[in-house]
C-alpha cells in the first residue's frame, strides 16, 4: 500500500482516539467497541486514501460519525457525571485552596458540556482537548468550519453561564 | 443584572476568541481597546480564560489495562481483517472488463468479468470469507503489467500468488503444473493429469481449470485438448483463448467454432526430454499431445533451458 503500514496509525492513534470516545460516552465498554470500529472501518478504507490526506483528522472523522450513530440508534442518554465509575479525571495540581476551587469548577464545566447538544459537544471536544482545525471538525460534523466555530463558541457561553455565580479559579490577571 | 451596552455585544465573539487563545492579532488589539474602558468585559475576559484553562484540562484517563486491552482486540481483529482481506480493482482490457484482487500474500483473483462491470458481476460477489474492497493506486501497476502482457511486451508477470481461492488440494496441484507451462507452449489437459500423477482425471483437470482463479497468470490457455482444439476456455470463451495464444505467437487453424493449434508449425518437446524438436523428427508428428509440449518459436523452447535435438537440429532447419 502506497502509504505507512496500517499498523504505525494503529500506534499512534489508537489512544487518542479511545480517550476521544471514552469523553463522549463515559463508558469503557462502548469506547472499546467504538475505537476498535473506527480503526476497522478505516482499514477498509485505508488504501483508498489520498496520499496526501490527514489521518489523523480523518480517524476522527470515522470516530465521531460512530459517536453520533451510537448516540442516535440507541437514544442513550448521556450518564451524569458523578455516577460515572469508570472513568478518572486528570488532576492538575496546584495549592490545595486552587486545587479544591480547580476541581469544583471543573464539575460545573464537565456537568454542562455533558449536556451541550451532541454537535456542540463533539465541536468542543474535538477544539479544545484535541486541538484539532475547524476544518477538520466540519468535516467530522459535516458542516462548514464557519458552523464548526460557532458550536465550539456557543459552547463556550453555555459553559460559562453555567458558571455563573461562582467562584472562578484565579488566572494570571488581565493587562 | 444589567443589559449589555451595544459595543460590549459586538464584541462579544472577539473577545471570547481572544479569551480562548483563537483571536486574528487585529481582533485582539480591538478586544483590548474595548476592555481598557469596560470593567465588565474585562471580567468576563478572565472568565473565558478560566474557563478554557479549565476545559483543555478535561482529558480523561481510562481506567488501567483498559486501553492496551483495547487495542489487543483491535489487533486481533485487524489481523483477521487482513486475512481476508482483497483489494480489487477493475479495469477495461482488450479482453473485456477484468477484475485483478490481491491480498496480503499476493495475487488471489483474475476474472473475466462477463456480466457487468462492477463488484456485483464478479465471483467476489458470492464468495464467502473474503472482504473485498476498492483497490487504491498501487493496484495500478498490476493493470498497467496486464496490459502489458496482453499487449506482448511482457512475457512474465512475476506477481506472488495467493493460491487460496483455489478451492481443494487437487486444484492447486493443477494450477501449480499449469503454472509451470512456459510462454509461447502448449500443453494438454491430459498432459497436466499425467504430470500431478493422476493420468486418468483429464476431466477434473479441465474442471479445475475451468474454476482457475487466476487466468492469465496461471496460463490455463495454455492447456489444449490432445486433439489440437482450444476445446474450452472460462466457460464458452474459446475466442479470448485464441487471442491469448495469438499474443504469444502460437499459430492456429480456424476450426469449426473452434480453434486448432497449428501442430506443423510448432517445435515439440517430449516428455522427461531435454531436447526439442522438429515437428517432423522421427515419430513426433503422430505422437500424443498428451505426451508432448509444443512451442511456438525456439526462443520460447530455449527460454525453457531445452536444446535444439542433435538427429533433427532445429537450430540449423528452422521452422519458417
């Protein structure tokens, strides 16, 4: 095949690509059986591509379209943060006053991009824990990149209406 | 809660791309500007900047083994995959659409496709356990050497076979003697059951040829009846048999819808013999088929590492 061997993409993408969809379900189970999906489907499709393509834009592709079948055909409703049991979160750490008001903030924030609409959602995802291009995005939305922002932004103000009220862990202070 | 004035809405999506690190330079400067004067936006500024802090740390850690369990799965599963496996590609040719697939041990499928021109007029169709899918570029340079070959400016394809689409033991055992026919010779049916030991399976022979997974490559037209005729090629195509022949210079006679090898015109090789012949030396000429391999040109005999009969010479009295 014109291209790396399969298996290098395996190993690079492998656990991006698991860590991506465990974000979206919240559930080992399903991120197995959807990572191992996406990377089987791209096989198939793995010498029909563009030498020149971006695979790992287009691995995301394949996962977030199986993300939103997963979500459409079975109706799941996305499981509540707190009763999520196999899943860690990082923790980044800092002094134990900033530490407590990171974690507290980072609850408020999970619980609401858990309730973005699926777009919205998989758009922030993709931005902001993959920094993947909104090009990308779009093509893994299958809308423009224009629209792609606009999820990422409309994400943002929810997050941050959520968040009204409370306390804000400090940032290093505006100019 | 007081409403926002105007200019603080306008703008609103600068200042959150500026917040979030996503802002042009220009954007940014204006969203600066703005703030300077506008305690408010100032605040919400430092809200989307912890926010995004916040959410670029939103990275989950699966729990422990579970990644490398699922990715031992998808390897094993990939590996199945890949077994079965077939990259096709179909092409027009002077012989009617083909279709070429190879797998990950070599070429598995040549077919005539006579009924369409996609997947769904090929075997593949039907066939169970095979996963096929369109080939990409680098199934090319296997259209571009077929057509090469059939265009004869290439008398070997030397492309590694897959011999798994042949389905028993027998079949392969066939295939693999028709296999060893050289360019520019004729063998019969009969011949190919003598030589897998089997003198009296002529017609399982022509079975499994019939079935060759791989025509062209495993030159199954190379194959005749002991009576000189073509007598069958991938079901009633005699005429691509013919054509085949052509390209390797065997002559033949217009029979009736049927073609017969020239026998007068080709040099004839024995079987177990190291030297060919002239088709006129000694009892050559009425000698089985089953018994001989004719060539069409010494070249082709001589590319075989056969030499010229030392009673008849063909090498001094050539055919013309």
């Amino acid at each position: 095949m014109g291209l790396e061997p399969f298996e290098t993409v395996v190993a690079a993408h492998h656990g991006e690509i698991y860590r991506y969809l465990l974000r979206m379900t919240w559930r080992s189970s399903d991120a197995d059986d959807l990572s191992q999906e996406t990377f089987l489907r791209a096989y198939r499709a793995w010498d029909a591509l563009d030498a020149g393509a971006n695979v790992r834009a287009w691995l995301f592709t394949i996962a977030t379209n199986l993300a939103r079948n997963y979500f459409r055909s079975e109706g799941r409703r996305r499981r509540a943060y707190a009763g999520v049991s196999d899943v860690r979160t990082d923790v980044d750490p800092a002094s134990p006053e900033e530490e407590r008001r990171f974690h507290e903030t980072r609850a408020l924030v999970e619980r609401v991009v858990d309730g973005l609409p699926l777009k919205q959602r998989a758009a922030f995802v993709l931005r902001k824990l993959h920094d993947l291009e909104y090009e990308a995005i779009g093509r893994s939305l299958e809308c423009s990149p224009e629209s792609a922002r606009a999820h990422v932004f409309q994400a943002l103000k929810k997050i941050r209406h959520g968040l009204n009220g409370h306390e804000l862990p400090m940032m290093e202070s505006v100019r | 809660m007081t409403a926002k004035s105007p200019s603080c809405r306008a703008i609103e999506v600068d200042l959150v791309a500026t917040a979030t690190g996503e802002a042009e330079p220009r954007s940014a400067e204006r969203v600066q500007h703005h703030m300077n004067t506008c305690a408010r936006c100032r605040d919400e500024f430092g809200r989307y900047r912890a926010v995004d802090h916040v959410a670029r740390g939103l990275h989950v850690t699966p729990v422990p083994d579970a990644l490398a369990q699922s990715r031992a799965g998808l390897e094993s599963r990939l590996a199945d995959l890949k077994q079965r496996r077939l990259a096709y590609r179909i092409f027009p040719s002077p012989l009617g659409h083909i279709l070429v697939g190879r797998t990950e041990h070599g070429i598995a499928l040549v077919e005539y496709l006579h009924a369409g021109t996609s997947l769904r007029a090929s075997r593949l169709a039907r066939t169970e356990g095979v996963e096929a899918v369109a080939g990409g570029p680098e199934l090319e340079r296997l259209q571009r050497d077929l057509m090469d070959y059939l265009a004869g400016r290439r008398r070997d394809l030397g492309w590694p076979l897959d011999w798994r689409l042949a389905t028993s033991d027998f079949a392969r055992a066939v295939l693999k003697t028709t296999a060893a026919i050289p360019y520019g010779a004729v063998a019969s049916y009969a011949g190919v059951a003598r030589r897998i030991g089997k003198p009296s399976a002529v017609r399982a022979v022509a079975q499994a040829l019939r079935w060759n997974p791989l025509p062209i490559v495993v030159p199954c037209h190379r194959v005749i009846g002991t009576s000189g005729r073509l007598t069958g090629y991938a079901g009633n195509k005699v005429g691509l048999k013919q054509q085949l022949l052509a390209v390797e210079g065997v002559q033949l006679h217009a029979a009736r819808r049927d073609f017969t090898i020239a026998r007068e015109r080709m040099y004839a090789l024995g079987e177990g013999e190291t030297e060919y012949c002239l088709p006129t030396c000694g009892s050559m000429g009425t000698r089985s088929l089953a018994e001989l391999t004719l060539f069409a040109s010494r070249a082709d005999a001589e590319s075989g590492g056969f030499a010229p009969c030392t009673s008849c010479r063909p090498d001094l009295h050539p055919l013309v």
